[in-house]
C-alpha cells in the first residue's frame, strides 16, 4: 500500500473556526488506518476564493484493491453480527454527525462552495439517513412464502451482498454518501468509497466520525485519487459485488459497461432535466417561491433542479415578471458569508452556463435577468431568467446544472406534458395546479420516478429516491435502498 511511513499527522491546515481540527483530515481511510502521500497528491481549492485549501492522497489502483481486499475480510465478521449490534454502530455515528454538525458544514463550505444555511441543512440530511438506517438494520425481513409443495418447507432469506462500491459527487458530498453506506452498512456489506476529488474532506471527516462510533477496521473505507485510477479497479473485481453511483449519465453508462464483466448489481442515480409546469388555476404566489427553491439550491448544481419552466399562457407574463424580481433579490457572495448563491464548482460549469445563454438568446430568447459572471469573482455566475425559450434550445435538452432558468408558454395540458417528457431524463418533476383530476392525470403521465405537487422539497430518508430511462436505475433511501445491498435466497427442505 503506498502509504506514506514518514507521515503520522494526517490533519490538514487547520480552517479557521473548527472546533475539532482532527476532522480535517487530509488522509485517506483503509482499514482502520490513516493513509497518506508525501508526493501524489489532489489539490483542493476553495471555490469561492481559489484558494488552496488542502491535499489529500492520490492514491492508486494497488491501494483500491488494497481497500476491497479489507472490505472482504472484514465481510465475515460484519454480516455476522446481530441485526442490533451494526445497529447500534449506526446509532454512535449519526450522534457523532449531529455532535460535529457545525464542523462539517464549514468544512463543506470551504470546499464545496454553498451558503452555510445550506451546508447545515445537508448535514441534517446526511445524518438522517444513518439514523433511519440505524432502525432499518434491525428488521431486514422478507414476507414468508407458502409452501407449494406437500412434503416441503419453503424459507426465503434476504443476506448481505457482500462488497459495496460507493462513489459519490461534490454537489452533496455529505449526504449521498452517507445514503449509500448507511443502506449498505445496515444490511451487512461492508464499503469501499470514492468521494470526488473536488470534494474529498468531507468524507475523510465521516470517516474520522465512523471510526469514533466503533465501526471495525476494513468496514467503512474512503480511497481518495483520481477516479479512473481509483474506481476502474472495483468495476473488475468479482468480490464488489454492488456498485452504487450518483453522477452524470455519460459516466453511469462507462461503469454499467466496465461493471458487465463481473456482473454486479448497479444502484445509479444519473442526470436529470426536471419540468416545472404552472397551470393557470395555480397559485402564483406559491409557484414562483416554489420555483426559486426548485431552481437556485446549490446554485442550481442540483439533480432535482429545474431546467425548464413551463408556465399557462394566461399567467406566463405575471410569472415571469415576479420570477425574475424574485431571482434578482437573490443574494450572491462565498458560502462563508451564508447569503444565497454561492460559486460554481469550476470553470467548464461557467462555461456551460455561458454556452445555454448564448445559444438560447441566438433563438429568440430574452434575458429578464442576469445572463453573466456575477462581480463576486470569476466562479459566480449571476441568477439568470430567459422568457421565450424555444423547445430547440440546447437548455431544453441539456442539464445546465447552474443557476440559469429557461421559461417557455404553453397553451394546452396533452401538449406540455409531451413537452415535459421530450427528454432521455426522467428523475423529478414538478407540477402546480388546484385541480385535483388534472394533479392525477398529469402525475400519472409524467415519466420520471418523482413528482413535486405543490411544493418543491419531496426527499428524505424514507422516500425510494431515483429516476426513469436514462436518470439511472434502482433507487435509494427507503426500505428499497436497503434492499439494493442484499441477496436473496430460497431455501426449500425436505419434511422427511
């Protein structure tokens, strides 16, 4: 393993205003151990300002198989336990999260980019999930199946699948790991993770937190590097038996196929185009606050956020005029400063927000607000709203994953839902009306795997979070992404 021996204080420079230093920890987690690198290393800057904020390893394809070859080993002794007793290591590490709470949101922050409010926000929704999987540990049943055969009895178990690969994005580095390795953890695999390399120090600081709350050596383990190096090794090992990705689609489609091989059992959450359609009878006040949560969170580097508005030509103007007086009050500045909107994650994100403006404006468009990089610095792209968006616009078609919102008129209910559903994505959508009957026919001719009526918050531990066609495949949270991380057995024995 290239470990680093000379090595044996694995913090990073301190950030200003941690309580607990140890948990910025600039080191990978592999077996029980801290592992560091004197050389190859990831640099991670913060978003906001550019500034180096730190390093961690970049470690290589030995050291990936080094960490399922501790996954494996330690898969014995974990499945084993009592359903309890991995329940109540869950319980010690949702405490451990909640207790650290205002440490890894700055953490986040720094290294992410989003408003305090936010961060904090993530950390309660990371730490939900361990806690709900902490009660979920303890009742992995299966309903019983009734024998079909005279002189046989008929068991169905449901058992751990062994090694779970993890590999998490840096839009919510926090929370889509924890929903990944809670699920796993409780139905008794044990884990490899990747977190991304923009984003690595809040999973080593999870890790920092698990290892506290007694989770065994070889349990949890987070690999940081480059994720070719890192992650192309698990997608051919026979022994990881579950590979769970959230991530855009192009990259979920290269891991279904290098996955083929050893055929593992894939939980993907992919990219999304969500709609927002307003009917006339809507609530205008309701739909356009809803509208700037559904948009802005994360500064529009959301999954579930909208892409494009689709708004009744009777309250299409009035919309787009509160939308836009709206969208130009909002604050935007670093994270640190807790406002509203904080930077993009990197300049291609910049990049892309200035190639949909461009190229919607170059087709009839018109920008209401913004349409630039915000003076904040050169990460800041301003909240924009373009009215008057033709369906042809590479907006309509393409994740913008940034705050630019496109706005278009429909006139008839069958037409924008076929508008709506014109996408390879189906994760979420959202839909406001006070009509009941037309809440039932549109919510069941939409295809995507969520519908927001309503309202725009819809997530949560309990709910089975996923998509539809290309948005990916499985779901997670709920009792379903537990069930992602078992095997089930049939067993039929003899009477006599």
């Amino acid at each position: 393993m290239p470990a680093s021996a000379s090595r044996t204080d694995h913090r990073a420079d301190p950030i200003a205003g941690l309580d607990d230093q140890d948990l910025f920890c600039a080191a990978a987690f592999i077996d029980g151990r801290r592992i560091g690198a004197d050389t190859d290393v990831i640099e991670v800057t913060d978003p906001a300002t550019g500034q180096l904020i730190g390093t961690v390893p970049a470690l290589d394809g030995a050291a990936s198989t080094s960490a399922v070859d501790a996954a494996a080993k330690a898969f014995p002794a974990w499945s084993g336990l009592l359903p309890q007793e991995r329940s109540a290591i869950l319980r010690r590490w949702f405490e451990a999260i909640r207790a650290a709470r205002e440490d890894l949101a700055l953490i986040m922050t720094r290294e992410q980019g989003k408003p305090l409010s936010e961060a904090r926000g993530e950390i309660d929704y990371a730490a939900s999930f361990v806690e709900f999987y902490a009660e979920e540990a303890k009742r992995p049943n299966i309903e019983s199946v009734t024998s079909h055969l005279a002189d046989a009895e008929v068991e169905v178990w449901r058992e751990p699948s062994g090694v779970a690969a993890l590999i998490t994005p840096w839009n919510f580095p926090s929370a889509m790991l924890t929903r990944k390795a809670a699920a796993a953890l409780a139905a008794g695999c044990t884990c490899v993770a990747h977190p991304s390399g923009e984003t690595p120090f809040s999973a080593t600081a999870l890790a920092v937190l698990a290892d506290r709350a007694g989770m065994p050596p070889g349990v949890f383990n987070v690999v940081t590097g480059r994720a070719a190096e890192v992650v192309e090794p698990w997608t051919e090992d026979p022994r990881v038996r579950v590979l769970s990705f959230t991530g855009s689609t192009e990259i979920g489609r290269l891991l279904y196929r290098q996955s083929a091989g050893t055929m593992k059992r894939l939980v993907m959450e992919l990219g999304g185009l969500a709609p927002f359609i307003v009917f006339a009878d809507a609530d205008l006040d309701q739909a356009v606050e809803e509208a700037i949560k559904a948009k802005f969170a994360t500064s529009g580097q959301d999954c579930l956020g909208a892409n494009r508005f689709f708004v009744e030509r009777p309250l299409y103007d009035e919309f787009c005029r509160r939308f836009a007086a709206a969208t130009s009050a909002l604050r935007v500045g670093p994270g640190i400063q807790d406002l509203d909107i904080g930077p993009l994650m990197n300049q291609r994100a910049v990049a892309k927000q200035h190639q949909h403006v461009e190229d919607a404006l170059a087709r009839g468009a018109k920008c209401l607000v913004g349409g630039k990089v915000h003076a904040a610095g050169p990460l800041f792209f301003a909240p924009t709203v373009l009215a008057d968006v033709s369906d042809d616009s590479l907006i309509m078609h393409e994740e913008t994953f940034g705050p630019v919102a496109a706005i278009a008129p429909f006139d008839d209910e069958a037409a924008v839902i076929a508008r709506a559903n014109d996408t390879e994505y189906g994760l979420i959508a959202y839909l406001h009306t006070n009509d009941p009957r037309r809440i039932y026919r549109a919510s069941r001719a939409l295809q995507f795997g969520m519908v927001a009526v309503n309202r725009t918050k819809v997530t949560g531990p309990p709910i089975p979070f996923g998509g539809m066609k290309q948005s990916g495949l499985g779901r997670e949270g709920a009792r379903l992404g537990m069930e992602a991380f078992t095997e089930v057995k049939y067993v039929c024995r003899d009477w006599h």
